[in-house]
C-alpha cells in the first residue's frame, strides 16, 4: 500500500486500536502491508491504549510510516479509536481490531463498494476463524432479553430461539443490507459523515459501541452493508463470554458488557429501532 500525508491524497485512513499484545499487531500490520494494493493510497494509525516498550517499539522501528499515538492508561475502546480517527486524513475510515488479518484485496473492495454507494454508512467484510471457517458477524440490535440470554445458562434453555434469530446469517456472494449492527473488529465508513452521525460514544468503555454506532447511522437513515467478497481472518477471544450467574460477580468482563448494555438502552430510551426513509 502506498502511504502518504499529503492533505485530500488519501482513499483510507485505517485505523487500528492496540492494547498490551505486539505479536498480534505485527500479524496485522504484515497482513495490510502484503495484502493491499497499489491503486489505493492510505495511511496507518496505530492507537496505543495503556501502551508499552515493547508495542512502541515495535511500530517505531519496524513499521516506520505507520503513525502511532499512544495513551499511557487504558482509555477504552470507543476513546481511543476517535483519537486516532479525529488525525486521519483518508476519504473513508477503516476502523480495525490489531486481531484482524486482511486477506488479498479486502479493503480495495470494501472502498470500491462504499465509493459507489453513497446511501451506505458503515460496511463490513466477511470474517473468518482462523481455520477458514464463517464467523457470525451480523446481528439484530439487542433486546434486554438478548443481552441477559448470552450471558446467562438461560440462553441454553428458554432463551435458545431467540438466541438463534438474534444472529443473522447473510447467504451468497453479494454484498447485503442488514437490519441491525455488525462486529465492530472491522468498519468502513465515511469521513464526511461523521459530522451528521458523531464519533464513537466514549460512555462505553468496551462493548455495545459498535452497536450504538450502528444503530445512529441506520436511524439516520444510511445503509448497514456486509460485503462478503472482502475477507478478513479474526481471532475472537470473546472475553466476556460466560453462561454462569456467578460470572456478574467474578467476571470483570462479563460485568464490563452488561454494564455497558445499560448504559445503551438507557440511551435510547429502550430498544425499539427508529427506521428513517427506509434505512
């Protein structure tokens, strides 16, 4: 990939969230340094949270025209990825999670899709487990019920079907629109419609940004687009996945994601989706 700072040369500002894990970011970074091409030209911004020596290191020496900000105490996610988006200076954003590996061409089409369709706000790749197989990364905006049944034993029980129905599993090769939100480890969107939408909300600390980014973008009335012929490798650790009761007390991350699902549905005043000109 060609990178350059010069003002109004630049197709995609891919910014990239890092915290405490340099051998993933350098999976990262080699995978969009070998798998983009030359007809876009970008730039890379790497945005440290709670940073250390060996992640500074790292992009300082081995990845020079990549820019990297760090944050000295752990910010967040929704803080730290507006820091580095409010210093980019690409047409469209690409917000990326260090654990994405792009494949061959991913981010060439997602930029040619959103360059042809001006009524999409935010577009999504295909992810991939790292064995080769789809991972789910569309999904319904979220009901309490949806919440309390992915985190608790009841999801295997009475809250099964519509567990089930919660995912969305788009079929076929052609990029779709989605009634809901998807996985934020990979989003292009915009510049310029940041001003009408806003930057992450920084309420969050981890978890439901990405959906509350979506549903402002779709209440807004723009397009929620998954692109499957862009394909992007993730390692989903889901930290906070657990089925015990007991997890709202021993499991920080757990806490950390219901906490979070309040915080959204206090927000929005509930969970029912304002639709505007047929988003």
């Amino acid at each position: 990939m060609t990178v350059t700072r010069q003002k109004n040369k630049i197709d995609v500002s891919i910014v990239i969230v890092s915290h405490k894990n340099a051998s993933v970011l350098k999976l990262c970074l080699d995978a969009l340094e070998k798998n983009i091409g030359r007809e876009i030209k970008g730039e890379i911004i790497v945005v440290d949270s709670e940073t250390q020596e060996e992640v500074r290191d790292l992009v300082l020496e081995d990845y020079p025209k990549v820019r990297f900000i760090p944050f000295f105490r752990n910010v967040g996610f929704a803080r730290a990825l507006n820091k580095g988006i409010k210093s980019a200076r690409g047409e469209m954003i690409l917000a990326l999670n260090p654990d994405i590996v792009v494949k061959r061409r991913a981010v060439e089409i997602m930029h040619r899709y959103m360059k042809k369709h001006a009524e999409a706000g935010i577009a999504g790749p295909m992810l991939l487990n790292f064995n080769g197989s789809y991972q789910a990364s569309c999904f319904r905006f979220y009901t309490p019920a949806t919440v309390i049944y992915r985190r608790t034993f009841l999801g295997e029980s009475v809250g099964k079907k519509a567990l089930k129905s919660f995912v969305i599993s788009p079929k076929g090769e052609k990029p779709q629109r989605i009634k809901g939100w998807l996985m934020g480890s990979a989003l292009m969107l915009r510049a310029d419609n940041l001003a009408k939408v806003g930057l992450m909300d920084e309420r969050y600390f981890m978890y439901f940004e990405d959906v509350d980014w979506c549903r402002r973008f779709f209440e807004a009335g723009y397009k929620i687009v998954y692109v499957p012929q862009a394909k992007m490798f993730h390692y989903h650790s889901k930290m906070s996945a657990s089925k015990s009761i007991f997890s709202l007390f021993f499991n920080k991350m757990t806490f950390v994601h219901l906490l979070s699902g309040l915080k959204y549905f206090i927000k929005f005043k509930g969970w029912k989706i304002k639709e505007k000109n047929g988003a």
